[in-house]
C-alpha cells in the first residue's frame, strides 16, 4: 500500500468517525429539544383573528405552560373560563388584580390605574382601545384576577364584553393554562415580545421562556445529522471520481 493510499485512508477514516460524532449530537440536540420543548409547551391554533396583528387568525404558537401566578401584564396568555363559555381562548392581560383598567384617557389611550398606555401593538386596524363592546369603560380587577383584552379591539369579545359580571370582566389567575411565547408559523411571526407599555409599571413584565434556545437546538441538531449522514455518499462519489480520473491517466 502506497503512502499517498495509507494517507487517503487515514483521512476516510477520520471523516468517518466525525461524521458520526456529529450524527450523535445531532440527535441528541433535535431529541432533546423536542423533548423539552414537549414538556414545557404546548401547541396552539389561533381560532380568530381578535389578537390581529399580533397573531393572525390560524397562526401557529408555543405556549410555554405556566403557573396563573407567574402571569404579568402584556403577557399573551391561553385560558379557559366556564364563565365565558369554558372555550380555549386568547387574549392580552392588560390588568392584574387591584389594577384600574379604563377606557379612555384625554389622548385616547387606554389607561391603567391613570397611566396612559402606549399599545404600539395594536396595529392600524384595531381602531384603538376602544372598540365594539364598549368604547369606554372603567373596572377595577379584584385580587387573584386579569383584565384581558384583544389586541384587535374593533372584533375582539373579551373582559369588556363581561363588565356587568360581578368581577367585571375579569377571569381568574387559575383560567391560565399557558403564555404565548412564539408563533411558529408562518415563519415570519418569531417570539412575543413583551411591551415596553407595561414594564414601567409596579410588577414589571414576566421573562419568556427557553423557546428560543429549543428551536435553537432543534435546528442545529437537524442540520448536524443531515450533514453527518451526507459525508459518506458525498466522500464516496468524490473517491469513485478521482480513482476513475487516475485510471484515465494511467490508460
């Protein structure tokens, strides 16, 4: 055996043993995350388009699943409430309990405990915060409660359309079964910020959650077994090519 085939082996063999090395991780990594990602989310269809242009009706999403406790305001959370029918819905917390939420303020902004907000989220077509039920309100949140509202304000039934119940529109901390995170389709939606609306206020906004870093691994993770397994069938076709070019040679 020749020097040059000894040395063309050695470096087979070495592409070899990387290529699997990186198939292992990949699967670890797109397991891994998806397993994760599995128990901490749980994925959702938007129903309607009353969280427009947030999240467009039949969006996609990953709600990360949380404790009605750790919810604050600006969150984009999943619930369900027999009082409002007990269908899975999804709305914007704009209050938390003790809060005033009213509508509107001198400016036309909705207001919390006589801070105007600024919903820059809300979009052209909302019609700001006022909307079809009511255009101006003004409920105080009871303790353990979240005043939730759509970011389309012009199709949205949430917590104003329930004024006249005895928690005036409010759905309690325990309706929470999720908080929307990221919308994974279409493609181009990306996580769920949280406003800069509601972080000056007392309670702060809440931290996602590891959706970014799951997506991040399960990516990369597919990537590295498709690129682990390509190196053999790429490495034995350039083989079988240059082993004909030599024979060309030597004829």
């Amino acid at each position: 055996m020749s020097a040059a085939t000894k040395k063309t082996d050695g470096r087979g063999r070495l592409g070899s043993v990387l290529s699997g090395l990186a198939v292992a991780v990949g699967c670890l990594l797109f397991l891994g995350g998806f397993v994760a990602g599995a128990v901490l989310y749980r994925p959702y269809t938007v129903p309607t388009g009353s969280m427009a242009p947030t999240l467009e009706i039949g969006s996609k999403v990953l709600a990360q699943r949380v404790d009605g406790a750790d919810v604050r305001r600006g969150d984009v959370v999943v619930f369900e409430d027999p009082l409002w029918g007990g269908a899975t819905m999804v709305k914007r917390v704009v209050g938390v309990g003790g809060d005033t939420v009213a509508c509107c303020g001198a400016d036309g902004r909705l207001t919390v405990n006589g801070t105007p907000l600024d919903e820059s989220y809300l979009g052209a077509q909302s019609g700001g915060p006022g909307g079809i039920v009511p255009a101006e309100f003004s409920a105080t949140v009871p303790e353990d409660g979240l005043f939730l509202l759509g970011d389309d304000r012009t199709t949205s039934l949430d917590s104003r359309s329930h004024l006249d119940d005895a928690a005036q529109g409010s759905v309690p901390r325990s309706a929470v079964v999720a908080r929307v995170d990221s919308v994974v389709w279409p493609l181009t939606g990306g996580l769920v910020e949280r406003p800069a609306a509601f972080a000056a206020l007392p309670g702060g906004v809440s931290t996602p959650g590891p959706v970014a870093l799951l997506l991040t691994a399960i990516g990369a993770g597919a990537a590295l077994i498709l690129g682990g397994a390509a190196h053999g069938p790429v490495t034995d076709r350039l083989r079988g090519r240059g082993k004909a070019a030599r024979e060309k040679v030597k004829a």
